[in-house]
C-alpha cells in the first residue's frame, strides 16, 4: 500500500523551495505518494523546477499564518492556511499522515483542534529521537508542553513506549526520567512526584532517574521530562554539536598537515553528520493527537524535508496512533483525565 | 602575595591519590600556597609519594561523609569531616579559597552553613564556565537551587554579573535567561516571571531569552536559569561531547587512511579537548557565600584538581566575594530579602 504523505508547503524558514525539493526526494520512493499543501502558484512554479514533478499533487490553501500570530487562534480564524487544510486531509482519511516545518505551536494546535486528542491525553507531546552511545533515545517531551504536572509524564511514558516499540522496534522499552542524579531523593517537586508515579505503574518499564549524560550514554530508551527542559536540551545539544564542528573546521584550516588529515578523514566526519546534524533526523512525532503529524525543525533543508516524510510514512506504516491508543487503554490512563480544551493547545 | 587554596583531600570519586596529584600539580605555581584537609595518616602517604611534598601542608579531618548521608544534616552533624574543616579555614582567614570535588550538596551546606550568605541572597547558586562559539558564558545556576523563583534568578544575573566581570574580565556582561524561544512571549510560568524582572532592572544588562543553541553561539556572557535545567544542560553537554568523541574515534579505528588521518590530525585534536572535556574548565565557583567555594567535577582528575584550585586563586584574587557583595548592594537586592534558614541549602 502506498502512505499518502501531506506536506505543508508553506511552513519553514526555507519554504517554499526547499520544501518542494525535499519531497521530490522522498517521492523517488514508490511507497510514498505526496501531496504539497500550499499557494496554488507559487507551489506550481516550484513543482515545475524539479524532475519529480508528475509524482507531485498540490492542493491549495491560500491562507498564511504569520510568525507573530498566537497559534491556536489563528489556526481557529484561518481554516485555510496550509497547516490546517493538511491536517484536515489526515482528518477526512485522504492523507496517512501530515509534516509541518512552519511554526510548531502552529502544528500543534492544528493537530489538537483539527485531529483531536486521544482519550486519556491531556496534552500531546513532541517525541524527538536522540543519538546515543548505545542506539536511540526518545526524549518525550521535547518542547510541546512547558508547564507538565507530573501525571502528564505518565501520559508521555505510556506514549513514548509505544512509540519506541512501534517505531523503533524496541521491544521492551526501558523508560527512564531526566533529573539531576540517579538517587531516587533527587530532583525538582516535578520529577519527584512524577517518579512515584511511574515507580508504581505496572505498565510501565521505568527504570529511574536518568542524568544528562546518561542521555547520551544510553541508559534508557525513552526519557521523559517536561517540554521546557527538554526543548532546552535538544537545542543547546544542537548548539554544543555545532560548536564542536565549527571549532574542529577552524583547526584544521592551520597547517597542510591537518588539511592532508581532513582529506584522509572524509569519510569519517561522513559518519558523525547523522550524529550532530539535525537534517538527518527529520521530524520529531506529535504522540496523543489522533492522527499522524511530524513537526520538522524550522530550519529543515530539503534533505531533512524528505527525511521528516519518511519518518511519517514509518509511522503511519507502524501504526503509531493505533499503539499509542492501546498503549494509553492498557496502562488504565484512556479515560481517567479530563480532555484539556483544545484552545490550551500550541502555547510553547 | 600568596593565594592559600585549602583543598578537601577527601572529596571525589579519585580522592585522595588524584587530588593530592593536583594539589602538587598546582603547588609547582608559587603564586598558591596549598592545604590539603583530609584523614592524616592517609594523607601524609599520598603526599610522601609526590615530588612537591614539601610545598604541601596537611590539616587533618578526621570525618567523612557518606554519599547515602543528608547533605545539610550530615555537615552540621560531623563539624570534623573534610569539607566542614577546609570551609572553616576560610572562614577563620586562614585559607583565602577552598575547593572540594566531593559530594556537591555536603559542599553547598558547608559553605552555607560555615561561610553564611551574603545579604540579600536568598540561595547560593553555582555559576559553571561553558566554552562558546564567541568565547565563554556563566551558566547560574547549574545545580544548586532545584526549584526557582523569579527573585531568585534575578539574584542569580546579579551574582553573574559580578562574577564575569571580576573574573572572566567581561566589562558590560550582557545577562540573558535560558528559555524555548527568543520572542518574549515564550516560556514557562518560572522564565516568564523572571524575564519581567530582568527586563525592569536596572542594574542588570538584560539581553533577552537565549535558547539552547544560542548559548553555545555565545549570545550572551551570562545566562540565567534554575538549578535543575542548568545542571541538565551541563550534564547532557558533557554527555554528548563524550559520544561524539567517542564515535568519531571509533571511525577511525576503521581503516589505515582514517588512521594516518588522525595521525595527521593530533594537534587539531588537542585544541578541541579544552572545549570537551571538563578537566580543563576545573571547578565551578557557589556564588552568594562569605567566602570563595570552588566545587570541582565529583570525577575530578589531577589536571582538573590542579585547574579547580587555580580557579580558586583567580576568584579570590580577584576579589569575587567583595565584587558580588557590592553587585548586590548597587542592585538594591542587599537587606530586600529574607536570608532562608541554612538547614534549607544543599537540597540537589
């Protein structure tokens, strides 16, 4: 079967151009049939430019939202904007799955509002996934909701377990809390009273506390922490890697020597870029929404565009939203919370 | 004049062979007149066995804390451990610093309790040095104070202040706080509150919210945040420099061309290991004591022993307690607080 994948067009700080491009790449891949989401004329124009064009379908939407807009209000005023026609075609079942790189507060509330919340999710939450030394880390919640109570990180637990089984194939997630030592006295009011809970849920693997480094180290498969610390942590690891980077170029510009090193190292620095570049990842999942949604980074390049569709086409073909709603039934959780008002969602 | 650094010969996961290595390593400077506090017999061997054993005096503590032990409690309980000994030679005007790398909340009461808090300082906070691409940053606070008020972080940006301009010789530091975004509407209730009173003060060079990268890209020479994201951040930063390293390595284990390249490469290596690793920064001052505290890396080496006590000198040298006091008067914070009760420090 093929995964219908809908892209807003218009969404990024490179779109529209770099965006077209990137699912021109993805759409080299016969699994995927694309649908661009966007300015009827300009996206015609872009399409034109690139070989792909015929495996690429537009439908319009000739409304934008603004940088400065508060995003669940105008994904309410502008029901045609990108953001929102393409989450409506995952909603009406004519897309498998929606990627945004436009303003994530945006595509949350579009996904809120539009798809609409699985029972038992209070907030949905972005699961960004992170090198380490061991594999791969899913760090839920990477920026979506900024102020969590702790039964919140129970909500992210249950959802980033399913996700790492289905996605990433982990068949016993261990599920671990980002805090300041391993100890279980340590940590903030939040993460005390959040490492109670998932001590005593049973449908959790929790295996304790977990510390930035232990992050990178591996010691878990999926760690939770609220969206404000683990925004943070995505980006100033974003940051540190960049720096490394740069300073690594400038001391290799001092002597023939070094260049001669560089050159004999190329594939080498080849291997790192999927570990400090940002492209390769593609898009962090939005858990808890009823629907596919992948929110590529602002900055997305036309590699990093076609990865964030393949990772939606992963997901849909794992079935993630089907594992998270059982996830979330299993643990108890599907009907024990209030649905937040979905005008509360997109604040970060 | 002679700087005496009183050193807790019994604090960290090496101690006490490796810090007495650094303690010789930085007795070779004349500028430091070095005592090492610590179990007397054990110390007088580890001593015997380095060449500069006559520069080093021992004052003996006979005490140890013990990793399981309440901080707080355990130090006013054992007025002979290490750690309460080496701060008491401050406080008596027998050592101008001290610097311990054992367990950092023993550290924190120590200070809190022996030294007290400056007026108007409701916390002590850590202010860790990060490599940027521009040059350094303060990161107050990294660890010490868990869960935050605003008032507490604008007392923070003060003590930061001070510090960078004392001792990271920084004329105009310009003072930002760690948040998910560079609009002033992003953040958590914590970031928001405190950029408000940041944004009114004017005694602090307010330069915004700063994000994860644009610590590293060195938007601002002091950035303000709670205990728990900082020391977060700095962990998950040594974390992912580790992995990178440790990746990069493994490459080049891989054929003879990647290994002449590293070969070639030595010197560009070289100049990349201040940024990583974390011997080379040394140790962290408490800012907000009566006294000049250096907390070392509880996995501190010789080299990063020998750094925390040069860090130590600096401080005291450049007059960190007095410039901090007077931070605080000319901010109007001094007498506008209430001191918390010591039995409160050294929660993390």
């Amino acid at each position: 079967m093929q995964i219908v994948v809908a892209v807003d067009a218009m969404g990024g700080d490179k779109a529209p151009d770099e965006v077209v491009k990137g699912a021109a790449i993805a759409a080299r891949d016969r699994r995927y049939r694309i649908i661009l989401v966007g300015e009827e004329n300009k996206l015609r124009e872009c399409v034109a430019s690139v070989p792909e064009a015929s495996k690429l379908e537009i439908v319009p939407a000739p409304e934008v939202i603004d940088m400065g807009e508060a995003p669940a209000a105008a994904v309410r005023r502008k029901p045609k904007c990108s953001i929102v026609v393409a989450a409506n075609l995952v909603k009406e079942g004519r897309a498998h799955a929606f990627v945004s790189a436009g303003n994530s507060g945006a595509c949350m509330a579009s996904a809120a509002i539009y798809l609409g919340l699985l029972d038992g999710v209070e907030r949905p939450a972005i699961a960004a996934v992170l090198p380490t030394q061991r594999g791969k880390c899913v760090l839920v919640d990477s920026g979506a909701v900024v102020d969590c109570s702790a039964e919140m990180l129970l909500q992210f637990a249950v959802m980033g377990q399913a996700y790492a089984r289905a996605v990433l194939k982990v068949s016993h997630p261990r599920v671990g809390i980002l805090n300041i030592g391993e100890e279980a006295s340590k940590g903030n009011n939040l993460t005390k009273a959040a490492a109670a809970l998932l001590r005593s849920s049973p449908s959790v693997n929790f295996c304790g506390n977990v510390e930035g480094t232990g992050l990178y180290q591996g010691q878990a498969d999926v760690v939770v922490c609220d969206g404000f610390v683990g925004n943070i942590v995505l980006k100033a690891s974003e940051g540190l890697a960049e720096m490394l980077m740069w300073y690594l170029k400038e001391s290799l510009k001092k002597s023939l020597l070094t260049r001669i090193g560089a050159l004999c190292l190329r594939s080498a620095w080849r291997s790192l870029k999927p570990i400090s570049d940002y492209a390769e990842h593609g898009g962090a999942p939005l858990l808890g929404v009823k629907g596919v949604c992948i929110i590529a980074h602002g900055r997305s390049n036309a590699r990093a565009i076609a990865n964030a569709i393949r990772a939606a086409g992963a997901a849909a073909s794992a079935n993630l939203v089907e594992t998270v709603k059982k996830g979330l039934e299993e643990s108890g959780l599907a009907g024990s919370y209030q649905v937040a008002p979905a005008s509360d969602a997109g604040e970060g």
